[in-house]
C-alpha cells in the first residue's frame, strides 16, 4: 500500500497555531501529514498533544522550511539542522524554487543542506522544478533528473530511503495553475527514474510529491496517478478546513488502493 503525504508549507505565513492544531487532529488517519511552518512556530507546534500523539502514530510532523549548510559558526542568520531538530522537527524542506530564485540556492548549496540535515536526523524533502521557459523549450525532464541527481550526490543507499522529493514546476507555484495529472506524473516518474538510475530500487519506495496549485478541487485526480505519493501544499494548507478535505481525500484513495 502507498503511503500517501500531504504536506503544507506555509512559507510567511502563520495561521493561528492552536485553531489549525485543533482543527487537523481531526483529519483521518492513514495519511503522514506533514506542516512546514515558519522556523519560530516549529518548537510550539511540535510541543502540541495533538502533535505528539499523532507524531508517535507518525501521522503528523513538523518541519522546518530550509537549514543552513553549516553546522554552526558566524553565519548571521542561519539556524542549523540540529538546532532545528532540537525544536521538534522532523522534516526538512530543500531547494524550494522561492529559496533557489531569490535567495540564489544553487545545486551544490541544496545537497550540502540535504547532507547537513540527514546528520542531524531531519529527513530531506527536497523540491526540484522547472521554469516557464524551460517548460517551453522541452527540457522539463532534463533539468528536473539533473537537480535531483545533484541533491542526492554522495549519499548512501540507507541515507536514500530516509529522502522525499517533490516536482514542483515553477510556473505552477502560486499561481493558481497546477500542471496536468498526466504532465505531473511524467514528471513525478522522471525524478524516480533519476533516482533509480544512480541509486537503484530504492527509488521505488521514495516518496514524490507534486507540488503547485494543489488545492481540494484538483487533488483527487493528482494523487490518483501512479508515481505521485503526496502534495505539498502552499496557499491551500493556510486554510484548516481546505487542507484538512486534501488529507480526506488522500486517505480515501490510499484505502481504495489497498481494498
Ligand atoms: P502553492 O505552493 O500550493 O501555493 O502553489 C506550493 C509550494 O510552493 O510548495
């Protein structure tokens, strides 16, 4: 059976932390539910009981929305994977396209950052994606399998199986435009390729998220398709009640599939 993710990641943004909690403690089970909220939010998110209880039963995690690639030192600013791990998180986003545009996050600083956090026991979701006009020019599959053949660079097999990817094109970020299901899932089956290819079977056990204008409507149709495991969120995991139907959603398919 898959294990399905959903995933939210509110980048700057903070709904009231105790009203969401309450709310999503009321999300069905069978689902890994994951919540990347601003670094400041993560200690007092991670501390609910609602989080605990379901952080035990793995169905709820926090994570944080980036890390440094250093450990510790004078780099004004940077929060490091332990620090991070010591707040209660248990996830980590890498190489968001927001971080790699406007932050200048290269290929080489997102598997130094993958590294960083699997040292200090943060799992990596780590996002790849391609630009509008890299879209247009066909090259899509390309420059997704080389951004997550870079982020994986030197890893082992065992460091592998603790990875989630996600494929969010750029142009779908935001905008309110989610890529096809069936563009999704040559994309999605792309990156698991790529993984494939350097790292073997493992690859098949990853999970790949989809990513970008995901929201109740379009949901269903994404996650039905075969190489994508899960969704990571923006703009629709702000609100409780959208974000909480995504999660029925993912687990009404992940019991179909098994059934
Ligand atoms: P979106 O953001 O759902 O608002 O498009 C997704 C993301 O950037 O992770």
């Amino acid at each position: 059976m898959r294990q399905l993710i959903i995933a939210g990641n509110w980048k700057l943004n903070a709904p009231e932390i105790k009203d969401y909690v309450s709310k999503l403690s009321a999300a069905p089970d069978g689902v890994r539910i994951v919540i990347f909220p601003p670094f400041t939010y993560i200690s007092e998110m991670a501390r609910y009981p609602e989080v605990i209880e379901r952080q035990n039963k793995m169905k709820i995690e926090v994570g944080a929305q980036d890390v440094s690639e250093r450990d510790s030192g004078a780099y004004t600013g940077e929060v490091s994977a332990a620090m991070l791990r010591a707040a209660g998180a248990g996830y980590a986003l890498i190489g968001h396209s927001e971080r790699r545009r406007y932050h200048g996050e290269t290929d080489g600083a997102v598997q130094r950052k993958v590294k960083r956090a699997l040292d200090a026991g943060l799992r990596p979701m780590i996002c790849v994606g391609e630009t509008e006009s890299e879209r247009a020019g066909g090259e899509t599959l390309r420059v997704i399998s080389a951004q997550i053949t870079a982020a994986l660079d030197g890893l082992s097999p065992e460091e592998i199986s603790l990875v989630a990817a996600a494929y969010e094109p750029v142009w779908a970020i935001g905008t309110g435009v989610s890529a096809s299901p069936i563009d999704a899932q040559n994309a999605c089956r792309a990156v698991r390729g790529a993984i494939g290819a350097r790292f073997g079977a493992v690859s098949a056990e990853l999970p790949v998220l989809y990513g970008g204008s995901m929201n109740s409507a379009n949901a269903a149709e994404l996650l039905a398709q075969l190489d994508i495991d899960g969704g990571l969120i923006g703009s629709a995991s702000l609100d409780a009640p959208q974000f909480c139907e995504i999660i029925k959603i993912a687990a009404e398919l992940a019991a179909s599939e098994e059934s």
